[in-house]
C-alpha cells in the first residue's frame, strides 16, 4: 500500500481550519492537543484501498479532502457503492465502536488525504465529549436513513427514476466544475453499482438522456442541461 503521512511539523490539527468544518469542531484546545499525538494524516492515491469489507480496523478514517468510495461486496462479489463521501466524511467509525469487521470497502475515487484517529482515541472521545459522542450518534442514524432511501428506492422505483434521481444528486452534493460538468467522474460501473442495475442498462439511459438533450456526456463527466426534465422524471 503506498501512502504518505505527514508529520506533526507539517500539519497540526488544532492549527488547522478544517478542524472546525468536521465532527472535530466538538474538541476543546486540550482534546486537539491529545489528538495531534495520536493521529496521522494519510495521502491515497486513487483507486488505493483505505480499509477492506470483512477486515478488522484499528481506528476510522476522517476524510479532509478528495472523495472515498464506500461499496460492499453481495451475492457472487457483485459490488453495491453505498455512498460516496466528500469532505469531512468519517469512515469506519461504527466498526471500530461495535468491535466488528469493516462491513464495507472504502477506496480513494480520487487523490485523497484523511486523518487517522486511532480506536484509543476514538473510545475516549466518546467517553469524554457528550457533544461528540452525540455527533456520531447522529452520523450513524443519517448513514441508517440513507440505506433505508436506497432499498426504498430500488424496490419501488424505475431504473429510469433511480438514474435521473442519481444524477440530480450528484450535482448537489458534489457542484460543478468550471465547464457545468458534475465534479465527480464515475465510470459506467459505478452508476450501475449505486442504482442497483447491469453495466449496459445505464450505458443505454445516459444514451437516451443525452439523446432527449437532458445531459451532455464527455467521457466520465456528465453535465445536466435540462435540470427540470430529470426532475420530472423522478417525480413520475
């Protein structure tokens, strides 16, 4: 695995900004002090795995930059992307508390660097800030909430439906880039993965969408010219 970690001389948690973006705005000068000792910062580049389904981990993973893709492996190691995160994301957290193995993959999908908390520091965390234990509980409730979306949405809706309701999303969690293409790239596989679909079907949507002029397609990007007509697809 090659990564990169940045020494306390080059990054300290309690000097940095993003301290106060993520579930670290909680700690106190003391807490943040504790916490420069213990964690790392990690560069992965992309497509390098942050910590494997079924694999035990010794601390979680706060996202500061890039994007992590979280999957899990079903029936014949078929993949299903659960989510897709975006600073300041926490990654394996509810592993590491429950002490159980990861129950997903998480990968870079682009250049990314994360800070290591390891399980020590975690545990006294929770012990010790209510305001941060609560956080968590939060994260994990709205991590719940988003699985129980997705099954909804695939066993109820139309791949149709789903792939138009993906896009829209994408665009507002993730913006656009300077030329109005969603800023994540994802290959054909993926979006399959996260609607719950073979390759070639969404292969054949985006072809229809862009033939209908609702999207444009350059490569892996996508940029949505017709915002309203997908936003009526999913309301059908």
């Amino acid at each position: 695995m090659m990564h990169f970690f940045l020494t306390d001389k080059e990054v300290k948690i309690s000097r940095s900004t993003w301290k106060d973006e993520s579930i670290l705005r909680h700690l106190d000068e003391r807490e943040l002090a504790t916490l420069d000792e213990d964690c790392q910062i990690m560069f992965y580049r992309k497509g390098e795995t942050i910590f494997l389904q079924g694999n035990y981990i010794d601390g979680c993973y706060l996202a500061l930059s890039g994007i992590v893709k979280q999957s899990k492996k079903g029936v014949e190691g078929r993949e299903s992307i659960l989510r897709l995160n975006k600073p300041f994301g926490l990654l394996g957290f509810r592993s590491v508390l429950g002490d159980e193995p990861a129950c997903n993959t998480s990968i870079a999908l682009v250049d990314s660097f994360l800070c290591y908390i390891p399980k020590e520091s975690l545990h006294r965390l929770v012990k010790t800030n209510g305001d941060f234990a609560l956080d968590l509980l939060q994260i994990a409730c709205r991590e719940l909430e988003e699985s129980n979306f997705m099954i909804t949405e695939i066993a109820q809706k139309s791949l149709k439906e789903r792939l138009a309701e993906l896009l829209l999303m994408l665009k507002s969690k993730f913006g656009v880039d300077h030329n109005g293409y969603i800023d994540i790239s994802l290959s054909r596989e993926e979006y399959a993965s996260i609607v719950g679909t073979a390759t070639e079907s969404v292969i054949r949507l985006l072809s229809e969408f862009k033939a209908e002029r609702y999207i444009n397609v350059s490569g892996k990007k996508i940029e949505i010219i017709n915002e309203k007509a997908l936003e009526k697809i999913t309301a059908t």
